[in-house]
C-alpha cells in the first residue's frame, strides 16, 4: 500500500517529467531576479535576541487531517505573524496535497516584509528555479524524497540562483547526508512521512548530533510555548509552526507565545 510520500513523490515526480521548458533559460530568469530576503540571516537574528526564532506556516490543509483553514486569507495570515513577532514565513504550494498555490506565496510575501521559504516536494532543478520566480526566499530540500546527486545538484543550484536552502532530515543519517551536501540550515522534521505520525523527541536527538555551525530548525508537532521552549533549551534555532497557528483564534497572540 502506497504512503503519504509515495503518492505525493510520485505525482511531483511524474510532473517533473511532463515539464519540457528548457532549464538554461529557467536558470538565467531566476539568477536575475532582486536580491532575496535573507531568510537563514532573519532566523540568526530573531534566536540572537534570546529566545527561538518563528518560520510561521501558512498552510490550508494536510494529507492526514484534511482541511485546517482553507478558506484563509494568506495576505491577512502573513500579516498577522509578523505582527506577533514571526521571523520568517513559510507557505505551501502543493495544490493537490496542500491546498497551497504559487498565489498564495506571492500574496503573502507581498503582505510583509519577512523572508519566504516555498514549503513543497522540490524533486527537479525546475522546481527550484520556479521557486525563485515565484518570490520565494528559501527553498525545502527534504533528505528523504531525494538520493544523495539529487540533494547535491538541487542544493548547488538553490544557492547559485540566490536562494537560502533549509534540508530537512528525519534522523542521523539524513542528517549525514544533508551536510554532504553543504547544508547550513537544517530541519529536523518531527512528523514520519511514511506514516506522519509525530515523534515529539525526534528533533532533540537529531539535533544532538549537528554542528554548531548548523542554524538548526525544528519542524512539526510543536504545540506552543512550553514545546518552543523545550527545543530552544535543546539548542534549535527556530521553529516552524503551521497546524496549531493557523487554526488559532489569534495567530498573531500564538506567535507571539511561542516567543514568549
């Protein structure tokens, strides 16, 4: 029986395939683009101040838990974190899965002044470059849906075309693998994308095993302040938040307590 990753892997892959644009040009486009907002350089910042950095996620729906807001406004969601004291956004741009969109993105990029990582499966050099297109600051790369040349090219043209690159792991040798590949800002997904039950100890025994140079972000099943505040102990950086902000009555006040 195929997991929530297979048939999300699949449909992105089988895209990929059908995307016959030629990648020079797609690389030139995005290379040429405005300067990004540096979006490991916000996530220094805000933990420096001492307390853990916010990547605020807006997210419409999930594969497991069907709609969360799917009727959001990403422009108002957006403003709202920044408001509470978000350091960066993250936006979903799976359609299928997601309920995201390209728009969504780009109304909420527009909406602040905080850096954008483009949440979705990154399986192809194309993906990147439309990353960069359209408005995205940073970009997913996520250990387990790509093999170590994959994460290696995909990771190196991230960063020729400008943008930041967060490359999530899921344990040790994910971990091993995404510093191969040069990764400097590392997530450590708590959800298993296999089955996307969450492990609430994952990120502290990963994270256990970085480099001190790594800015360090945890990923998923954080539930507020006192969880916040458990893994700045454990020395991450930042956290990413979607599910628990965007079905608050008031995100800014989540955020903001997720800070406190």
């Amino acid at each position: 029986m195929a997991t929530y990753l297979d048939r999300i892997l699949a449909a992105h892959r089988a895209a990929a395939e059908r995307d016959d644009r030629p990648l020079g040009p797609l690389v030139a486009e995005a290379s040429a683009r405005a300067p990004a907002r540096g979006f490991a350089a916000a996530l220094r910042s805000a933990s420096g101040e001492g307390s853990v950095a916010v990547i605020a996620e807006v997210k419409r729906r999930s594969p497991s838990k069907g709609d969360l807001a799917a009727g959001l406004d990403p422009a108002e969601t957006a403003r709202a974190y920044e408001r509470g004291g978000a350091a960066c956004l993250s936006v979903l741009t799976d359609a299928k899965f997601f309920g995201g969109s390209p728009a969504d993105l780009q109304a909420a990029r527009a909406a602040t002044r905080l850096p954008v990582l483009r949440k979705d499966f990154t399986v192809a050099p194309a993906d990147v470059c439309d990353a960069r297109l359209m408005g995205a600051d940073a970009v997913l790369l996520i250990a387990a849906a790509l093999d170590d040349d994959e994460l290696v090219e995909l990771h190196t043209l991230a960063l020729d075309v400008g943008l930041d690159v967060l490359v999530e792991v899921h344990d040790e040798q994910e971990l091993d693998r995404g510093l191969a590949a040069g990764a400097t800002l590392v997530g450590v997904n708590q959800r298993d994308l296999v089955t996307f039950e969450v492990d609430h100890d994952r990120a502290v025994r990963v994270g256990a095993a970085m480099p001190p140079s790594v800015v360090r972000v945890a990923e998923s099943g954080i539930r507020g302040p006192e969880d916040a505040r458990a893994l700045a102990a454990a020395g991450f950086d930042a956290v990413l938040v979607g599910e628990s902000l965007v079905t608050a009555p008031d995100p800014a006040a989540a955020v903001a307590a997720l800070r406190a």
